[in-house]
C-alpha cells in the first residue's frame, strides 16, 4: 500500500510543483533526497537515537525546562518513537506543546494538518484526539517522506489510508487521508473542525496561503496558527502574520509562541534565536 501511494505521489510531483513558493523551489529541487526518511530538507528533523542524544536532552532542558518532558503528550509521542529508534529532538517538542495547549481548548472530530513534516503534525494529532479523522495537505515530496516515516510505526493511523488522486475521489472512511495540494480543494465542505499550521504559511506563495484561508472559512472551521511574524522569501514573496485573511474569524488566543522563539543545534553557540518573533493563535471562523 505505501509503495503504491507513493508511485502516485512521485507521478504528481509535476503537479504540486505549481503549488511551490521560491522558497520551496529552492529546498526541493530535482536532486533533492526526499526519499530517505532521515534526510533535512527544511520540514523538520528525524534525529536517530544515538550517544550525542544526552547533549539533546541538556540543551532542551535549557530552552524548555523539564515540564515539557512529564506531559503526556511527551509520553504518548515516546511510546511510538521508542519502537523505531527515533529520538525526541526540538521539533518533536514544539508539537508537544502545541498539541498540549491545544487540547485545553478543543476535542476536533476532524483535524486538516497543512504543511506537515516528518510526521510529527499528524502523529500529534492522532495521539491527541484518537477519534479524530485526520487529513495531511502538502506537497508530494513531503507526502512521499511522511508516508516512509508512517510506514514504520506500529499504530492504527498508519493502518487506514488513502491517498486523494482527483477531485472527484470518495473521502472514505479512513482515519488519514493524504491530500497532494494540487488537490486542496476536495477539502472544501467537508466540515472539518480543527486546521492546523506550524511554520509552513510562512513558506508559502501569498495566493496559496490565500487558498487554503478560502477553504478555512468554507469548513468554518477553528485554525491554529503558528507563524514568523514576518518572512521575505528569496523571491521577494512576503509574509505577514498580522495580515493572513483572518477576518470574521473570532480569536481564541493570540500571542507570541512561547516555545517557538529558540532552538538549539549541537553547533556553537548551541541555542539560537529563529530568524523573527514567531506569533500563534487559535481562531474560529463559526
Ligand atoms: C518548515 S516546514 C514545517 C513542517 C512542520 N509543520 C514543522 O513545524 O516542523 C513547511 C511545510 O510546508 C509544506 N508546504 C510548502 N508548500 C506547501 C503548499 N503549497 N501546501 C501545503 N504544504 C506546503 C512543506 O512541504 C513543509 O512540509
């Protein structure tokens, strides 16, 4: 099944193509190795468990402090990265607080990750809201590098699902469906309850962050925002969170991202600031 959806995907990537800002023009270019699991190609880390691991764990503690580690989240994440030798590194921990945060606020039946990467959207999600049916939007490649990565854990999200190929496709009942962005707009009525975007508008082509704001409010759904205040891409494309098509939509919480404004590297001088304030929000569109 993985092998098949990923033929698809590798025949689309033509497709979404269209879909790419310069940024991502960039980052996956032809030669880009998105078929390896491990690889870095700007959408987050898949750190191997290995000897250098406790320096990890030191400089996390320096940055997040030790609650982040007793949270449940943390430990639903463990117990399945645990089985694959994976390692929770920083871009695991921001989705654990996310995904903490977010489950003070909502209990989604239906949960669209735009712009995942290396699982750690979708996971989350599932191991958050396990009922949830869950949907992943992204560009082929990224789809094609989640899907190795869920072919490798052992839990029921990784046993239903499907993978959209045309507009017309039946949304079964699976519990993931994965969604080529060429194809976005199958999301459209469909009555999704949660959207949630980490990192990735910031990314994007305006008119692209434009579209998926369209079918936001068409679901009248709650978005979770979390994004660089401001980005100017090497295209020139600029970002602004303050001014993505948020209008009639009825704030939750809005903020700067508290575990969203330092990372660490195992490079000196170890911990670094992002490269711009980073806001998030949660919102209604009722
Ligand atoms: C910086 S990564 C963020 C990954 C993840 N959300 C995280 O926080 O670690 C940005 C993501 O946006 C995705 N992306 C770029 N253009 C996209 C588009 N047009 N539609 C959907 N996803 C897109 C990229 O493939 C990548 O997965």
């Amino acid at each position: 099944m993985f092998d098949e959806i990923n033929n698809k995907l590798l025949n689309n990537i033509v497709k979404t193509n269209k879909n790419k800002s310069s940024y991502w023009k960039e980052h996956l270019r032809d030669n880009a190795d998105f078929q390896n699991p491990y690889s870095h190609l700007g959408f987050g880390s898949y750190t191997k468990k290995n000897i250098k691991n406790y320096i990890h764990n030191l400089l996390a503690r320096v940055i997040f402090g030790n609650n982040v580690f007793k949270t449940k989240m943390y430990y639903a994440y463990k117990s399945v990265f645990d089985k694959i030798n994976r390692f929770i590194d920083v871009d695991t921990i921001r989705h654990i607080f996310t995904f903490e945060k977010l489950k003070e606020h909502v209990n989604p039946k239906s949960i669209c990750v735009i712009g995942d990467g290396k699982i750690n959207g979708i996971l989350g999600a599932h191991l958050a809201f396990p009922n949830a049916k869950i949907y992943s939007v992204n560009l082929s490649e990224t789809l094609i590098n989640d899907n190795m990565i869920l072919e490798k854990i052992d839990i029921n999200l990784k046993k239903s699902v499907t993978l959209i190929t045309d507009l017309n496709f039946p949304t079964k009942d699976k519990i993931l469906t994965l969604i080529p962005s060429n194809l976005k707009k199958i999301l459209l009525n469909k009555n999704i309850e949660l959207f949630i975007n980490i990192v990735s508008f910031q990314e994007m082509a305006p008119d692209e962050v434009k579209e998926y704001f369209e079918i936001i409010k068409n679901n009248k759904s709650k978005l979770y925002c979390c994004n660089r205040q401001y980005k100017k891409l090497p295209g020139g494309e600029e970002l602004y969170f303050e001014k993505y098509p948020f209008s009639n939509s009825k704030k939750i919480f809005w903020e700067d991202c508290p575990w969203h404004q330092k990372f660490y590297s195992l490079k000196p001088p170890f911990i670094h600031n992002y490269g711009g304030n980073i806001r998030h929000c949660l919102v209604d569109f009722l």
